[in-house]
C-alpha cells in the first residue's frame, strides 16, 4: 500500500486536522457525561449520539484514506475528503442556524458551558462547539484552498 507523502503536503496537513476534528475530537468530547452517559438524556437522545459519533469516526477512516494513500486521481480524492469534512461542519451550522425552528439550545446546565473569550470581557463568553468547529472549518477552507 502506497503512501501518498510529497504532492499537496500542505492540503494533506490541513485536511487531516480537519478530519480528525470532527472524527476523533468528537469521540473523547461526546462518550461521557456530557453527552452519551449522560442520565439526564432521554436513552434515545443517547442512542442518537453515539450513533453520530460513531458514523463521524468511519467518515474520517475513509476520509484518511482518500487523504494519505496513494491511488488514482490524487486531487479529485483531496476534494472529496474536503466534501466529507465540509458535510460534517455544514450540518452542525445548519443545525445552530436553525435552533429556533425545533427549539435547540448550544448546551446543557450540565453539559460543556461556554467559557470567557480570549479576546476579553467585551467579546463576551464562546460556545465550546462554535469555536472548535469554526477552527476546524478554517483549517478544512485552508486544505482545500491549498489542494
């Protein structure tokens, strides 16, 4: 099996921190208290969780692959790695976007809560999953800029 090193280095970098962003990051922050253990969760709504997070992880082992082995059409399977990442962050700002029409909230009381900004009191407090999911999709547009 070829491994895919020299052509697009940079793409390659930037398009695997995306990749592991919503594939592995969403594993060790989902399967907890917060979310998948969670005794205040309806066991459906854990059901759904795991599920997402388990669905996201395979994306990403194929998306990996697309990304650094070799194979035909080099390009074409970067910008399909691209896709996959851009599918997974998409839905979650669709999903934020579209809170008031099912009533979402960003977090629970007991969940991740949003921390004081680095910027300063006048920035306000950050949502824990706006901000890595907007550093990640910054990372993803930068694969795919450098592709």
């Amino acid at each position: 099996m070829e491994i895919a090193y020299q052509d697009h280095l940079l793409a390659r970098i930037l398009l695997t921190i995306a990749t592991l962003g919503y594939g592995f990051v969403t594993i060790k922050a989902d399967f907890n208290a917060t979310h998948a253990t969670n005794p205040l969760w309806t066991p459906h709504a854990r059901f759904h969780v795991v599920w997402q997070v388990l669905s996201y992880f395979g994306v990403a082992l194929i998306a990996l692959g697309l990304i650094w082995l070799g194979g035909p059409m080099p390009v074409e399977r970067l910008y399909l790695a691209g896709g996959l990442a851009a599918a997974m962050y998409g839905g979650f700002f669709a999903a934020l976007f579209a809170r008031p029409l099912y009533g979402g909230t960003l977090y629970d009381e007991n969940g991740y809560l949003p921390f004081q900004s680095p910027l300063g009191a006048a920035a306000g407090r950050w949502d824990v999953n706006v901000t890595a999911f907007t550093l990640m999709s910054a990372f993803l547009v930068g694969g795919l800029v450098a592709v």
